[in-house]
C-alpha cells in the first residue's frame, strides 16, 4: 500500500505561524508523524508541500495508478480551490482531507471545502492525530 501525503500553503511555516492555533511542531515534526504512522502498518508514502495550487494540481495527478490513497490538508486552498477538487475527482484516488484546526469553529469562509466534496472522509482539528486517523482509516478503507 502506498500513500502520498499533500499538504498545501503555509504549512511549510508550523512552528512560526500562529502557535496558538496550529501549536510549536515543525513542518519536519509532522512529516515525521506520519512516515511513523505509516511504518507502522507497513505503508510506503510520500510527504509533499506546496504554496503553489497549480503544483498540487500536478501532484494528484500524477498520483494516478502511481498511489492507493492520498491524504490532504489543502490548508488555504480548501476553500477557494475548485481545481484541486477537480484533480482529486479526476484521479478517483480514495482521498482524507485533514485540518490541524477545527476549522469550524473558525472563520465563517473556513466552513466550505471544496476538496472535501472528493474525499472519502474529512479528519478537523486533533492536530497531527488527524493524520495518524487518516493513515488508520485509509488502511482499514483500502483493506476491505
């Protein structure tokens, strides 16, 4: 099984930008997280980031016949990005979307996700957790 990991903008800057919503780890700390987790049940991924839509766009597309899941934090973009959203339903990749924050009790705009809309389930605001629910989840979902 193999996964790939996207994370979109400003998550290359956790550990700096606002700690008191995303807290003191480091981009490097959650990449850590989930190559664990993903060891752990014998899952191969990859971990990308990108400030870039048109990058990520590239990404999930060349995840086709290449992965078996994809996990996605698409951070700013999950609101604005009906491309991505069309990439992740063009490669039919089962696909969870994860929030560090609960990004609904947030602003009001953070409440619509548009990458959501392609995912098979959406994990918000258990921090890096949300990706170690992610890797379990796909696990169990592509087992089946």
């Amino acid at each position: 099984m193999k996964h790939l990991i996207i994370n979109g903008p400003n998550l290359n800057m956790l550990g700096i930008r606002e700690p008191e919503i995303y807290g003191n780890k480091t981009y490097w700390d959650l990449v850590w997280c989930v190559e664990v987790a993903c060891k752990a049940r014998n899952i191969e991924c990859e971990c990308f980031q990108s400030n870039h839509e048109g990058d990520i766009v590239e990404k999930i597309q060349r995840a086709y016949n290449n992965f078996d899941g994809i996990i996605i934090n698409p951070a700013a973009y999950t609101h604005t990005s009906v491309a991505i959203l069309d990439a992740l339903k063009a490669v039919a990749i089962p696909t969870v979307e994860v929030h560090l924050s609960d990004v609904d009790a947030r602003d009001e705009f953070r409440k619509l996700s548009y990458a959501g809309m392609a995912c098979v389930k959406t994990i918000k605001g258990k921090g890096f957790d949300g990706y170690t629910e992610a890797v379990e989840f796909l696990y169990n979902y592509l087992s089946k």
